[in-house]
C-alpha cells in the first residue's frame, strides 16, 4: 500500500493533493459511503471527499516537483477497522483538539500557584484536553498520592505513645494530657465535614499545598508549646487540616482508568495505612530516645519536603465545575445517603467495622498490659507493626477487585474480619499468638473491605468522589468515636470476653447488613440482577468517569454515536448478533457485545435497542450513557 499520513499533517507537493484518511483512522465529522451505492461498492476505492470535508488536506510547496500520491481506502466491510474503545476516545480527542488549534493558545493555560508560584510546566493544565489525557496516569503519579497520604496523616498519630512523657514535662495528670488525642480526631472529623468535600469545588493541587503549608507552620507552634491548653488548641486545628489523605484517594479515582480503579486507589490507601502505622512508632521512638518535642520538629521536617514534592509532582487538574456553591455541596452529601442505596449499605458497614478496630486496639492496650502479659507501653507499641502487612497486601486486594464483582471482595473481607474476631475471643486472653493472628486477619479483612468499598462508591458519580469518600469517613469517624467508648466500657465491666463477643457481634451485623443487598441490586434491599459474582464482562468505557456502580446502561448507548462504530455494526450483525444481545453488564454499566466491546447494528442492534430500552424502564436510578 502506498504511503499514508495522519489526517493532521500537510504533504509538500507542488500540485493540490488530497488525502484521504487511512484505514482504522475515523474523524468524527467522517461519514464512511454507503456501500449500496453505485459509487462505493465493496471491493472499490471509495469516492474522493468534497472539498467541504474537514479531513481533507491541502498543501502546495516549490521544494519538490512529483506530486505524493496516497492510495485511498477501499470500501466494504474489510475496509473498516475500529481499535479499542478506549484509544479510539483518547485519539479522537487529541485529533479534535489539533483540527480545532485550540491546544496552540499558551494563554489559557494556567502557569502559576496562588498567583505568584510558577507551576512546573509538566504539570500545567491544557483546557484543550481531558485531564485524563493531559495527565496520563501513572505508577509514579500514583506513588506521590500514596507518600502524599502517609506523611499527613502521621499527624494524627505521633502524640499516641507521646502522653506519658508529654504528662511528666509539663507535671500533669494523664487525664489531662488524654484530651490530647481525642481532640485530634475530633479536628479531623471536623476537616473530613468540612474541607475534602472542597475536593470537588476547586483545584486540588492548590488545596492539598495550601494544607501542607499549614500543617508544616502549626507543627512549629506544637513543637514549642508552653502548656497542655496550647497543645489542645493546637492539635485540634492540625487535625482539622490533616484532610490531604481524603483528598488524595478521590483524585486517584478520577484520574486512573476504570479497569486499574480499585488497584490505584489501593496503593493510595496503603499509603494512608503506613502512615498510621509509622506515626506510632515514630513517636514512641522519639519519645524514649530522645524527647516528645524532637517528634514534632521531625514532622516540620518531613512536610516541608512533602510540600517541595508536591510542588513538583501534583498534577494541576482543573475543578469539576459542579455548579454548586459550597453550603450546597454541604448540603448535597447529606441527600447522598438517601439517594444511593450502595452509600448507605457500605457506610453502615464502615460504621460496624471501624468500631471494632478502634475499639479491638484500645482495649488490647489494656489486655496487654495485665497478666499474664504485663508488656510497657513500647512493646505494645510494637504491635503496631503487624499492621503493616494489610498495607503490602492492599495493593493485591485492588488487583483482586479489579477482576471481579467488588461485592465479593467486601463480603471476603467481612468474612477474613469475623474470623479474626473468633480468634480474638476465643485465645487472646491466653495465648500472645492468638492477638498476633486476629491483628493480621483483622487487618486483611479490613483492608480487603476498604478498597471493595472505595471503588463502589467511587463508581456512583465522577462529579461527586470528594463528597461520597467524605460521607463514608463521616461514617468510620463516627464508628471509631462509638467503638472505643463502648467496648472500653464492656472490658472495664465485664472483662475480655464480654469485649471480643462485642466485637464479633459487630462485624456479624455488618455482614448480613452486605448479604441484604446483592452484588446486582439497585434497591434498598433484594437481589435482583443476578448472582454473578467471580467475573465481570469486559468494561468498554475504560475513562476514570465511567460509572461502575448503581446503574445500567443499554448496549446501543455505547459508542454507536459513532458512524464508522454503526457501519462495522452493519457488516458483522449476523455474526454476532445473539452474542450482542445477551451481554448487558450491570456492575461496569457499560455495554457488552462481543469479545471486542462494540455493540451490534442493523437488525441485531433494533431489537438489542429494544429490549435494553425495556431493562432501562424497569431499572431505578436509570441515567443516560
């Protein structure tokens, strides 16, 4: 076949050439001819486009003297090639954006923070493009979320193991200095109402800079606080500001494809858990070997070079334009719980099971420390470390839910949780094995439910990840709070068993909570839409704003706006069109046809259409492709 250039490029001849597009390569504004015409018959060069034709190109030039000749396509049914859904979105885009020139105006592109702060020009924003495009997601990228998410949230947890030696500095009682911890939370509970649902209102970049900027300062004040009043007062604003972990597994979600969405957002997650885990630690290192204040100054420290990463390595995505104000956008997650069922079933869950974690870890301070134990605090503290396995295996529990119903990896991680409690109750008070078995399950179990969790509420509405995670934090802060006062209150009455039959009773009501609502189910309670549970057809919109979660729809709203899509449809319906009609995927909410995602045409397509049209009646919260 003779030479052919992208429809984008311009050929020097000395003559006019025309160049018609190549095989496989489809402008939107293209029409392929009819193959029923006496001018396009199968087998013969197609017609040459008008002169009206956005593809066509046109070029003269003195440099040569023999005119480029290009072979136009031939047309038919072998004529037509069409590549997979997502690389044909991402090329019509990019070819749009070229024909349009509208990626060549510098002046509509933002080139600083704050309006003083030069943005690193890989991280600059082109209007022209999807974010997706402009910003291709990454392994690094998605590493600088997951550090991003461990070294803010280690605010909240240096002071844990620090009470004690904070309560000996300024010679006061442990009651006091226990106010400490509990206004942390009680901040951060606050920022998670407050602060991430900014996540969907304005630029994210800036927002998570501006956080860490603010955290960085306050750690300064905390490390040269002068009494427990400022400590408080202190520690609750920091709590407050440390949002940025919240901000940062939404925005993993919107910017990683659908197909990588629970693998991504658990990486991010896992991030969020080293945090945890390395903020006890770190303080109850520095506590022993050095002072409580020492912590602080290494937390000045290490956000500060967060802040330079960030800096460097955020992406300036743009805001959502949601067209909402912010009380409205508060307004909104309230109206969520009773708009999506699956909101409400998983935060109900995370009410459950966040109970019994902090609760399990408050009260197995206290197991350990009596016979026949009798640990300190450092080697309690130790323990933690275990929980660095669930944050290696994170990771895998997303590459797992990736490839099924993400139902089923809620209802293994309930499960792996309510074993872990069995055990717990049943040899934590004799064996230190046992304790060593339930953490590491309870922390699997956990984690496993937390990324199945995430990316079905991350499927419900692009527009609105920020303020749906925000609602399920709303709903582990609240379990966590309720947890540890009511199973402290068990141990202290009743002793341990009465506690770990507590906790086995929470996870157990979280479990039937999960069985009540099938994996299909777009009610409130029921299993309708099946029971499939082990694969999920193949997803054709692989964009970080497909919607994988609560609605369905039709085949035919997939890719036929397309003409080229519609005319290969033609072609190939007899082939394929039972195999087109029988795949609707109710948890990718995406049609199916075929093994290469397109859905069928002619005939096939009418009656495909018709029955999917009758599906869409019957289905609750029915929204448009």
């Amino acid at each position: 076949m003779a030479s052919q250039h992208p429809p984008d490029e311009s050929v020097s001849t000395s003559t006019p050439t025309v160049l018609a597009p190549a095989q496989g390569d489809v402008h939107p504004a293209y029409t392929p001819a009819d193959p029923t015409s006496a001018h396009g018959k199968p087998g013969e060069p197609c017609p040459p486009p008008s002169s009206s034709d956005p593809i066509n190109r046109t070029s003269t030039s003195s440099t040569t003297s023999k005119p480029t000749s290009v072979a136009p396509p031939t047309c038919g049914p072998s004529s037509l090639h069409i590549p997979n859904p997502a690389t044909l979105t991402t090329g019509l885009s990019r070819l749009s954006t070229r024909l349009s020139g509208a990626a060549a105006d510098p002046k509509h592109i933002r080139k600083r923070d704050f309006g003083f702060l030069p943005i690193p020009k890989p991280r600059r924003y082109d209007p022209a493009v999807k974010p997706e495009v402009c910003f291709p997601f990454t392994w690094r990228m998605n590493a600088v979320f997951a550090i991003c998410a461990t070294v803010s949230v280690m605010n909240l947890y240096y002071v844990q193991p620090m009470l004690v030696e904070i309560a000996k500095d300024f010679d006061v009682s442990y009651d006091a200095v226990s106010r400490i911890p509990t206004l942390v939370q009680a901040g951060y509970g606050v920022g998670i109402v407050l602060i991430s649902p900014l996540g969907d209102l304005v630029r994210r970049r800036q927002l998570c800079m501006l956080l860490m900027l603010l955290t960085t300062a306050l750690s300064v004040a905390l490390a040269r606080a002068s009494s427990v009043e400022m400590l408080e007062g202190v520690s609750f604003i920091v709590g407050m500001l440390t949002v940025s972990p919240q901000i940062c597994i939404p925005w993993t979600a919107d910017l990683a494809p659908s197909n990588r969405r629970a693998q991504a957002m658990s990486i991010t997650l896992s991030g969020l858990i080293f945090g945890l885990v390395l903020g006890r630690v770190l303080g109850g290192i520095m506590a022993n070997f050095a002072s409580w204040r020492d912590t602080y100054w290494l937390a000045v420290g290490l956000q500060g070079a967060l802040l330079v990463l960030a800096w460097l390595a955020l992406p300036d995505t743009p805001d959502k334009d949601i067209g909402l104000s912010y009380f409205q956008v508060l307004w909104s997650m309230a109206t969520f719980y009773v708009k999506y069922p699956t909101l409400t079933q998983v935060g109900l869950m995370a009410f459950l099971t966040s109970a019994v974690f902090a609760g399990f870890w408050t009260t197995l301070t206290f197991l350990l420390s009596s016979p026949p134990y009798q640990y300190n605090s450092f080697d309690i503290g130790l323990f933690g470390l275990l929980g660095i396995i669930g944050a290696l295996l994170a990771p895998q529990w997303g590459r797992l839910v990736d490839r099924v119903v993400p139902w089923l990896g809620q209802l293994l991680g309930c499960c792996t949780s309510l074993s872990a409690m069995i055990v717990a109750l049943g040899g934590a008070d004799k064996s230190i094995g046992a304790v060593a078995v339930a953490i590491v399950l309870y922390d699997m179990g956990q984690q496993l439910t937390q990324v199945s969790s995430g990316y079905r509420v991350a499927g419900i509405d692009p527009k609105a990840r920020a303020r749906l995670n925000g609602c399920v934090l709303l709903c582990i802060f609240a379990g966590q709070t309720s947890g540890t006062a009511i199973m402290t209150s068990i141990y202290n009455s009743h002793g341990w068993r009465s506690t770990g039959a507590c906790a086995v009773a929470f996870v157990g009501t979280a479990l039937i909570i999960l069985l009540a609502r099938g994996p299909h189910e777009h009610g409130w309670v029921g299993w309708r839409g099946g029971t499939q549970l082990l694969k999920r057809e193949q997803m054709v919109d692989l964009s970080p704003e497909a919607i994988t979660e609560g609605r369905k729809v039709a085949a035919r709203e997939v890719g036929l706006d397309n003409m080229a899509e519609a005319e290969e449809g033609k072609a190939s319906a007899a082939g394929r069109q039972q195999e087109g009609e029988k795949h609707l995927d109710p948890d990718a909410n995406v049609g199916t046809a075929g093994e290469g995602g397109r859905a069928v045409g002619g005939k096939g397509q009418t009656e495909s259409s018709r029955d999917a049209s009758a599906e869409k009646g019957r289905s609750e919260g029915h929204v448009a492709a």
